[in-house]
C-alpha cells in the first residue's frame, strides 16, 4: 500500500498518467524513441496503443 499523503518510495510517479495518455493517443503506427525509460512506463502505452516498436533507454 502507498501512503500517498507522506510520499511513496515505489519509484514510480502517479502525476504521469496525463502524459502516458498523451503518448497512447499518438503512439498508433509510429516508431517510439523513449529516452528515459526508468521502468518502461511509457514505451508500454505507446506499444499497447498500437506502436510499431518501441526501444527504451534508460542511463
């Protein structure tokens, strides 16, 4: 369970849900480039969405 009123520790960030959208709407039949992958959150959108491919990079 994450405590959300004293922060969270799971390393993954519930404020980018608007963008994951964002990218699911533009992802159909397109090549994702996903700069800062971290966790891949990104990358799933666009390729559930209907992307061709989708490589993750994460430094």
């Amino acid at each position: 369970m994450v405590d959300l009123a004293h922060g969270q520790n799971s390393k993954i960030f519930f404020d980018l849900g608007p963008n994951e959208a964002l990218v699911a709407r533009l992802a159909e039949n397109a090549y994702v480039l996903n700069m800062v992958s971290h966790v891949g959150d990104f990358s799933i959108a666009a390729l559930a969405s209907g992307a061709k491919a989708a490589i993750s990079v994460d430094g």
